[in-house]
C-alpha cells in the first residue's frame, strides 16, 4: 500500500531539525515527490523525480548507510538517515523515470513498533532489511509497465543494490558509486565491529549473466579503496570496475554523473541488442 503521508513528527530537541526532515526537504528542494509504501511491517519512504512515468525504465536509487552511530561509534544514533544529500542530488540530474527508496526505520520511521537499531547497525544488510526493501519495490511497479530496472547504489546502497538484483526480475543492469562490496574486507580494514547479521555480497553467487554490472570507485577513496572493489570484481561474472579521476568517497560524483549517465544509457542499450540478437538466434535454432 502506497500513501503519501507527510511522515511522523519526531522532534528530538528543541530548536532541532530532526535529519529526516532536513532529508525531505532537501528533496522537497530538488521538487521530489514523497510517498510512503507501507509493507507487512514497515513503512518505506520513497522520493520520485517528476518525469513523465510513460518508460519502460526506471531509474532506483539506493542511499548510503547514513549515521548509524554517534560519538564516535560508541552509541547507537536514534536516527540513522542520511545527513549528507549526495544521493538526492545525483538523481536531480537523472532525465530517466527515477526514485530512491528508504531502508527500514530510516526517515522518521525509527520509532516504528519492529524497528531495532540492529537493522541499522549490525544487521544493515540482513535478510529482514533486503526482504523488506524487495518488497517495496515490487509493490512500487506492481500496475507499472516497467520492465527494465536499473540499481543505483551509492556505499551502502551499492551493497543492497547487489543483493536486491538477485530478487527484483525487472533488474537489467546494477550500478554501483563507492559500492561496500565484501563487508568482511571493508571492516577489517578499519577495524570496524563485524557486520554478523548482515549478508556479504562477496560470498553470494554471481549475478544472471544478462545483467551488466559497473563499479565505479574514485581514485582517493579512503572509505571503499579501489583495491577493495578490484578484488570484488577478479572474481568471475562480478562486473567491470572503472576509477574515477579527482573522486573520493564523497566530492566529484556530481560532477561526472552527467556523462556516466550517458554512458550507463549506451551500454544497456548496447546490452539489450545484443540479448535481442542472442533470442532471435535462439528462436530460429528452435523453428529449424
């Protein structure tokens, strides 16, 4: 079920803007449209750019992680959304039918009656989040005569991106910007607590071979290091990964998106002529 409530009202100090309202109007900003799709048991907001939805395609974009923690990591954030709007302002300059989904509890929803801080700490990743978030999804392009989706990661969102394509039959190609792509990697790497509950995309099996897979990471990324995602993609059928110039974790994607967007276009366009080629092949085989 799709509402288009404003939100809950959860006001932490006085004087202070909670950082899911910051969020909302910072795609208020950007003239998004908001709406909440309630599942079994959580509420997943969902912002939509205003183009026409007449597309076989639609853009989804996932955010990062946002603030799970506080002071330093030694407490748990009452409110793990984003503070930071580099997500919001990607898909700003997206001319595709585009939204960005929410993760559960995010987005004023952290009070929620089954929200756990485990589902933004831990368990970020788990079989409850993904499940969940799969399921907004499909609700979302339940009428819809969507046929090609594409998953648009950013960090933490590159994780789910991978793991969500396994789920969504629509996905046609996944994209992902500084993408955590082996957990067990990134947190010894900085020494973080180990993501237990969570599912590593590293040890799940390759994606169909029909849905391209691009890992873009910046050259300075002190957060995902290339050699992280160069030893994601050595592996077989994980995808092409390409560095980006004068990028780190957060500065030069907004600058680039334009063309790695033109780009994204090419090559799925490319992608989906050489599946046609590849069916019709297979037909005539068949008929003969």
């Amino acid at each position: 079920m799709i509402s288009l409530l404003a939100g809950v009202t959860q006001i932490y100090c006085i004087g202070c803007t909670p950082a899911w309202l910051k969020y909302d109007q910072m795609a208020e900003d950007f003239k998004f449209d908001r709406a909440v799709i309630t599942t079994a048991h959580f509420n997943i907001v969902v912002y939509k750019n205003r183009i026409s939805d007449l597309s076989k395609r639609l853009h989804v974009y996932l955010d990062g992680d946002g603030s799970p923690w506080k002071r330093g990591g030694s407490l748990v954030n009452e409110d793990p959304t984003p503070r930071q709007y580099l997500v919001l302002h990607l898909m700003s300059l997206d001319s595709t039918p585009a939204v960005l989904i929410g993760r559960p509890c995010y987005h004023g929803f952290n009070q929620d009656v089954y929200c756990d801080p485990l589902l933004w700490t831990h368990a970020r990743y788990s079989e409850q989040v993904v499940s969940v978030m799969s399921d907004a999804l499909e609700i979302l392009l339940e009428g819809n005569d969507v046929s090609e989706v594409v998953l648009i990661g950013y960090s933490g969102g590159g994780t789910l991106a991978q793991l969500l394509a396994e789920r969504i039959p629509q996905t046609r190609m996944v994209v992902t910007l500084a993408g955590n792509l082996d957990l067990v990697a990134w947190t010894r790497l900085h020494g973080y607590s180990p993501l237990v509950d969570s599912i590593n995309p590293a040890k799940r099996p390759p994606l169909a071979a029909h849905i391209p897979q691009i890992h873009y990471v910046g050259r300075f990324d002190n957060n995902i290091l290339p050699s992280l995602t160069e030893s994601y993609v050595s592996q077989k059928n994980r995808g092409k990964m390409i560095i980006l110039e004068h990028t780190d974790h957060a500065n030069g994607w907004i600058e680039q998106w334009p063309t790695l967007l033109i780009d994204l276009h090419e090559k799925l366009e490319s992608n989906n002529k050489r599946s046609s080629i590849a069916t019709h092949i297979n037909t005539s085989r068949a008929n003969d």
